[in-house]
C-alpha cells in the first residue's frame, strides 16, 4: 500500500439555496456537495460527475444547524473513498 499526502479543503460556495461547496484537494477540485430542495447530492469529481453520494434532509435550501456536519462528513468522506480508489488505480 503506498502511503498517501494530501491536503484537503472544504470552500463554501453558495450559503443557501442552494446551499454548495467545492471539494478540493491538493488544491485541485473533486468534490461538489450540494443541497437543495431537501436532497443532498455529492458527485465525484465535478458537478456533472459520478453521484458517489446522496441523501433527504430536513433542511430545505440549507441544513438544519445540527444536521450540517453529518451530511458534509459524509460526502467528504464518500469523495475521499473515490479519490483513493483512483489515485491507487493510477498507481
């Protein structure tokens, strides 16, 4: 297993309605987190990308205050999974 560095970067792009954010790592885009009418779309690694994950939430245009961490940690974490699947693919 090679070991792997990197740095990633959560920026916020929209604040509501849609409520967005762009994924970076390394200083490099892969990763577009989304939600908007109560559905939470992550795609891989565009906007237009693979959907590597998706949810309903309570939020509306944005989260819910104490919903916000889960679904982003999610998604970071399913955009995370893809990435290493192929950087070690690559590799």
């Amino acid at each position: 297993m090679t070991n792997q560095n990197f740095h990633m970067r959560l920026v916020q792009t929209d604040d509501m309605c849609p409520e967005q954010y762009d994924l970076l790592i390394n200083e490099k885009k892969h990763g577009y987190l989304r939600l908007r009418n109560g559905h939470f779309q992550v795609t891989y690694p565009l906007s237009r990308g693979e959907v590597v994950y998706e949810a309903y939430t309570r939020g509306s245009g944005s989260f819910v205050e104490t919903e916000r961490s889960g679904y982003l940690n999610a998604g970071i974490n399913a955009c995370l999974s893809r990435y290493l699947k192929t950087t070690s693919a690559e590799a």
